[in-house]
C-alpha cells in the first residue's frame, strides 16, 4: 500500500507572487512523488514551478490583494475543475489566513485542519504573538507598539539603537511600495518616517528589541499539530546560512536535534490548541542563554523539506496522512541532513554532505525546474543589476540627469519593482556578500537528494558562475547592505 492515500489529490495554493518560493516546488514533488496528483494555484509565470513533472494541472490564482471572498470563490472554481475533495496546502500566511477563515464555506470541497481564521491570524500577526509567547512562557524580545510618531521615537529611545521594526502583518504590505517587512532603525528620525506610513502599510508598526545575530543563534523548527495536537513529522534545524546574511532565509540548513526547541514548539501548540502544519524562527540570546520565538507562521516553512525524516514523511505528507485519516508513522530523524537554496549558496551545494541533502531546486527525478531556474534567476539578477547601474550614474552625476525616472535612485533596500511587474523577487546576491552568496549554479543532487559531490556535467554550471561573479562586482559599492537592511530578530520573508 502506498504512503499516502493517491485516491485523493491535493491543491498547493499561494497567493504572493515571488516567482523563486522554492516551498512551493518541494510541496510540488513531495506530494507528486508519493502519487498523489498535484494542482497548483499560484502565479507560475516566471518560475519554475509550473516545469514540474509532478503538477497535474495549474490554476489561475486569486489577486494579490484578494478578498476572503475573492479567495473561497476562485477555491471553489477548482474544486468544480477536479470534482471531488482534495487536500488543500496553503503555501504563504495570506492563503493560511483566507482559507482558515473561510474553513466553513470549504469544508465541504476540502480537507482542512481545525484551525480558526482568528487563530492562523493571531499566530501570524506579529503584534499578537508577543501575547502569544507571554502566555506560554516563551522568550520574546521586548516589542512596543508606538501611537504616534513621537512614541516611535521615544520607543527606540527606550530600547536603544539599533532597533528593529516590523509591520506587524507583513502580507498587507502593498507591492512596488518600497516597504519591507523588516528594517533596522538606526536613528529616532527614521523611526519617525517609518510610522508615518502606517496607513500605506495597512498593519501597526512595531519596534522591538535587537538581539545580533551570530553563529548558531539562529534557528527554526517545523512540525504538524495532528488532530489530536500532537506534534508529528519535522524537527528543529539550525541556519547556517541566510540571505541577505544575518537575518534573512534559509540558504543553508541542518537537521540538528534540539530538546529545548521542540519542548518549546509543543508547548505553544498546546497553549493555543492549534492544528495544521507550523514553521516557527528562533534566535538565541548568548547574554541569557534563552531561545526567543521571532516567528510563528501557520504554514509549511519554505525549507521543509529537510525534514524528510527515515519513513519518507515530512509536514506535508503528515497533513495528507491526518487529513485522509492514516496514521502518520514516527520516522527516525535523519540528524546532520543539509537543505541548500542553489541560488543563494551554490557553493554550499558542491560541498560534501556524508549525511545527506535536498536541493531546492535540482532533483534527478525532475530536472527541468532546476535547470529553468538558472535561466530564469539569470535574467531576474540581470533586471536588478541594470537598475542598480542606472541608479548609480544617476546618483554621480548632477543636475537635470538626477530628474530621469530611469535613474531615480531607490530607495534604501532592494530596487523597487516598476509599476506593474509581478512580485521583485528575492534579493540578488552581490561581490562584497559571502562567497557562497553569489548567484551562480549549482549541481544536481544525486539519487533521494542526498548528494555528496558535484556531477560531471557542473562543469558546464562552473563556467557560468565565473561570468555570473564578474557581473555582480561592479555593483559592490552599491549592495544590499544599507542602513535598511535587516540584521536582527527576523528573517526575510520567503512567502
């Protein structure tokens, strides 16, 4: 008998529009490769996603700025398309928070958990998880909430400088608006500046205290909450690396086994009586030696699958398992098992791995994603290169030249998208950022994605990540790193 129950399919839904989500992908081939059938609602243009052998059949998604409403409607257009009822996976906190909303209205087209909007909204909200942690006595760094923009600055008065700030539902954020979900404030003008666009980020500011990153402070742990609230599958994982460094997602991580952290995941769980699939971010405080909850997202974290444990099941899978009503069996862990984003740490992907690894993008039994993603990440680091030139010679020439909307410098971050382009994407690594930051390629992993050595063919990948290097270098001097970028409390969102 197969692992999952393949009589039922499944719907990957994700409603932002980040074309590389490489949690989309591993959900894609989680649930493919156990033979279920796969349709996924999400924007795929320019991703490569839709290039799966595993997807059956795509979707059109709801906007990104969709309406509960407008949410159930376009579920329930698919669910008419596959004409029986599927398990639905949500792949970023929007579509988490909509279809837990509206978990009455699809109750009977899906399977869902028993999970409340108020509750997937709660954990999700940053302002409320502060709430959260104080009543399951859980660290979390000290957050105030400013009224006005003299309490912004008397806030990080308070909390010294830097300081952190957060909007606390970062999925409102507008897209093309310039703001990021997370910035280092460095002085009371720019807290100030920050608060007053509150109303255009449609959610409270927030500023809290920073904890410095450093090695081994960073870590996460994904787990699924069954129907009985036991926590089941994944496991704690330690950040090796992010991107952009300090703060930002998993590049590079490890399956490490932590009693402290999963004793803490499960107490939250219990706290809340929640259910469903959980990607929490921790950081750890040298000074206290206490691990602070940064993070609670109601949804598969976009590198979970490290968490592939010794009976082939990760989160996914153990919500198809629950949902279809199959025990979900207890593997062993696989300790020491590296997950590596390509794109962001091709280097980390030639290394040896003697205790496996997943590649998010390469697999042996679905190559062209992996293959797609190169072209397609080519011409997005091309796209942000040229603006970032134009923004330069701009910058160094004055007069009239400042006043082309071509060269108009950005604002401090990542350039912002052109009106009417899909989501940005990611950040671009760039000379200046670590070494196994920069976007070139990486091999494919071998058999079960436990690869240990580059192939022969990398040749080919070597060659282009020489060309790609000498790119980036010219831009050194104008970096992701600015007085915006984050480096403390909170990771980049992945979405």
């Amino acid at each position: 008998m197969p692992l999952l129950d393949t009589r039922v399919p499944a719907v990957v839904l994700r409603i932002d529009r980040n074309p590389f989500h490489h949690g989309t992908l591993g959900a894609v081939r989680s649930l493919g490769r156990a033979g279920v059938e796969v349709h996924v609602v999400a924007d795929t243009a320019g991703s490569p996603v839709h290039r799966s052998r595993f997807v059956h059949r795509l979707h059109t998604p709801p906007p990104p700025d969709a309406s509960p409403d407008d949410v159930r409607a376009v579920l329930h257009r698919v669910a008419d398309r596959i004409g029986r009822p599927a398990v639905l996976v949500p792949m970023d906190d929007a579509s988490a928070i909509a279809t837990a909303r509206a978990r009455a209205a699809l109750a009977s087209r899906y399977l869902l958990p028993e999970l409340s909007g108020a509750l997937a909204e709660r954990v999700a909200d940053k302002a409320e998880l502060a709430a959260v942690c104080a009543a399951a006595d859980v660290p979390h760094p000290l957050t105030l909430v400013p009224d006005s923009a003299a309490e912004a600055a008397s806030g990080v008065r308070r909390l010294g400088l830097p300081a952190v700030a957060k909007w606390s539902r970062p999925w409102l954020l507008p897209a093309g608006a310039g703001l990021r979900s997370t910035v280092l404030v460095r002085s009371e003008r720019q807290a100030r500046e920050l608060y007053a666009r509150t109303e255009e980020a449609g959610s409270r500011l927030l500023l809290q205290e920073y904890l410095p990153p450093g090695r081994d402070r960073d870590w996460f742990f994904h787990g699924y909450a069954d129907r009985s609230g036991a926590v089941r599958a994944g496991g704690p994982g330690r950040k090796q690396l992010a991107w952009p460094r300090g703060a930002g997602l998993t590049a590079v991580g490890r399956w490490t086994p932590h009693p402290r952290l999963r004793e803490v995941a499960e107490r939250v769980v219990g706290e809340l009586g929640y259910r469903g699939v959980l990607d929490l971010d921790f950081r750890h405080c040298a000074v206290t030696d206490r691990y602070h909850l940064l993070d609670f997202n109601p949804r598969p974290g976009a590198q979970f699958r490290l968490f592939e444990d010794g009976a082939g099941v990760d989160v996914v899978r153990a919500l198809h398992l629950d949902l279809t009503g199959r025990p979900v069996p207890a593997g062993l862990p696989r300790s020491g098992r590296e997950f590596v984003v390509e794109n962001y740490a091709p280097l980390a992907a030639l290394r040896a791995a003697p205790s496996g690894r997943e590649l998010a993008w390469h697999a042996p039994d679905d190559r062209v994603p992996g293959w797609a993603m190169w072209g397609l990440w080519g011409r997005h680091v091309s796209r942000r290169l040229r603006r970032r030139l134009r923004a330069t010679a701009g910058a160094a020439v004055p007069g009239p030249v400042l006043a082309a909307p071509s060269a108009a410098p950005a604002a401090a971050g990542p350039a912002a998208a052109p009106a009417g382009e899909p989501h940005a994407g990611p950040p671009v690594p760039v000379a200046g950022s670590s070494p196994t930051s920069l976007p070139f390629p990486a091999p494919a992993a071998s058999a079960h994605s436990a690869a240990s050595v580059a192939p022969a063919d990398s040749v080919t990948a070597m060659t282009a990540m020489t060309a790609m290097t000498s790119v980036t270098s010219v831009t050194s001097a104008n970096s992701m790193t600015s007085v915006n970028s984050v480096s403390g409390n909170e990771k980049a969102s992945s979405r």
